[in-house]
C-alpha cells in the first residue's frame, strides 16, 4: 500500500481550544549556547553509556515540535532524533498530512540513550527535562506533540494515559499539546494506526491555521 493511503483515515471531533499568546523567539545565539551546554551534559548517568547526546533537530524558530521519549540505538549512534524504525514511520506520518521534517522540531525528554532501550528512571527525567524547557521556551512551539507515555506525563500530567487524553488539546508551556501514540507503538499494534492518523489530523488543521 502507497504511504499517502497508509494513514487515510477519517478524522474524529476535536475539541474546542482556547487561543493563547506566545513568547517571542530569543536570540540564534542562546539556542546554540544551549545546544552547546547539552552536549556537553554529565547531569546523570546514562551519559556515560551513550554514545552521544540527542539534542534533537529541526527548525528552531517552529511553530510545532515533536516530544518522544529517549533516543535508541540509531538515534545514539547518528546522534539525531527519530531516524530508526519508529522514525520513518514518523517521516511517513508527517509527509502524509504534508508536514515536512525540516519545518518542525524534533526531540526528547532524555537526551542520551538508557542501557537496552529501558524505560527512564525519574531522576534521569528529573536531571534531562531542563534542558527540554529551556528548548522549548527558546522555540516558542505554538503545537506541542507529545509521542508515547513518558513525554505525555512529563509535559501533561504524571498520572496521564495515552489511550485516554490522546486526541484532546490541553494548553502547556504557553502551547496547545496533545499526546498520541508513539511511533514505536504503531510497529508494535496496527490497531493503533487510525487514532494516531485521527490526532495528526487535528494537529495538522490547527497548524494550518497558525
């Protein structure tokens, strides 16, 4: 099946959201000052196990930015966020609602990658999510996209479930955000292919509008 059929699926209701005013993009300059002070983190110890940091990539000036969880193998290695498996099927995702990759901002609440792909442990959260705030006031992102578990509770709320706020909008960091599966899941679960389509939808008609 042709990718531009992959995720042809009707979209759900969407609720109401209330317009928000947005910080003003600092200076080039701060964006590659924080880049550089990332790089260089030692603030926990998944630094010493990863190849390299994630900073993650993109558009710095974007009005909508992508937040997954940590990076895995390819990621590591390439030192980019969302270029294995999972991240093709979001290229796929994002080409299909006309999105590209180069207008957006991509990245993760843990910079570094854990042992065997395991689940972050909350001091490592704890010690990595500055570095995500401070992108994501420098970015001023209008749409906030949170992909899987860990970036829904750690930019929603701790106790959210995907399957249940996914698809809604909430107002964060002076931003609409919502949740929707991650990437990886879909590769996991088929099932999941039609919400995540339904939510990049709504996504997709609220970017068009900014």
């Amino acid at each position: 099946m042709k990718n531009k059929y992959l995720f042809a699926y009707l979209g759900g209701a969407e609720k109401a959201v209330q317009k928000t005013a947005f910080s003003p993009v600092l200076p080039e300059d701060a964006f590659s000052s924080l880049k550089n002070e990332v790089l260089r983190c030692n603030s926990c110890r998944l630094r010493a196990g990863a190849t390299q940091v994630v900073f993650g990539e993109g558009n710095n000036r974007a009005r909508l930015m992508f937040v997954g969880e940590a990076p895995g193998a390819d990621e590591d290695r390439q030192g980019r966020p969302f270029v294995g498996a999972a991240g093709k099927l979001l290229d796929k995702i994002l080409a299909a609602a006309k999105i590209s990759r180069e207008e957006v901002f991509i990245t993760n609440i843990i910079k570094c990658r854990p042992p065997r792909n395991r689940m972050p442990a909350k001091e490592e959260v704890a010690a990595c999510l500055p570095h995500l705030q401070r992108q994501i006031r420098l970015i001023a992102p209008k749409i906030i996209v949170c992909l899987g578990a860990l970036a829904t509770q750690t930019l929603i709320d701790d106790k959210a479930r995907v399957s249940v706020v996914r698809g809604q909008w909430f107002e964060r960091y002076n931003a609409r955000i919502m949740a929707t599966f991650h990437p990886a899941a879909l590769l996991r679960d088929a099932s999941k292919k039609r919400p995540v389509w339904e939510d990049i939808q709504k996504i997709r008609d609220e970017y068009r509008l900014l």
